[in-house]
C-alpha cells in the first residue's frame, strides 16, 4: 500500500537531536579525511595570499561559529525574555 503525497511511514518524524546514519557516516568520512591530509592542508594554506587565507578562515568561520544574535532573528518569546532581563538588572 503507497503512501500518499505529503504523508509517511513515521508520521512523528524523527525525534528531535538524533543525527541521521548517512550525516553521522559523511561526519566520520570528512573527519578521517582531515585528519589523514591536515599537513598537505596546512601546506596549501601557508602558499595562499594574505586576502585569500582571510577568505578562506572568513568561509570557515561561517560553518563553524553560530551565527551572531541580532533582535531581528529573534522569536517574541525570546525577546519577552530579553526585556525581562533588562528590567531586572536596572
């Protein structure tokens, strides 16, 4: 018996904060890469200019670090709870 557009097998989905095998799989595939051709990488690297090393870790950087808090990408909730906690450090 098929399943009809827009519906599952699992209509809960997923559960929340459990990564899929094929993620975890290309995780451990990239990491291993990494780790067997970091001198070759950092070889690579060190021949690049100074504006393309900057690029480079600015690229990085975007995939690493959260990205920075700003009032518009924040949730009412969020922003109740902020104004909140001005309030009671006045």
């Amino acid at each position: 018996m098929p399943f009809r557009p827009g519906q599952s097998g699992n209509p809960a989905g997923k559960p929340k904060g459990i990564k899929s095998k094929s993620s975890e799989e290309i995780r451990g595939i990239f990491q291993e890469f990494l780790e067997n051709n970091i001198e070759q990488m950092q070889s690579d690297f060190d021949q690049l200019e100074p504006r393309e090393r900057l690029g480079f870790i600015e690229k990085i950087a975007r995939l690493i670090l959260p990205p920075p808090l700003t009032l518009e990408n924040l949730s009412e909730s969020q922003l109740d709870q902020l104004i909140e906690k001005l309030k009671s450090n006045e």
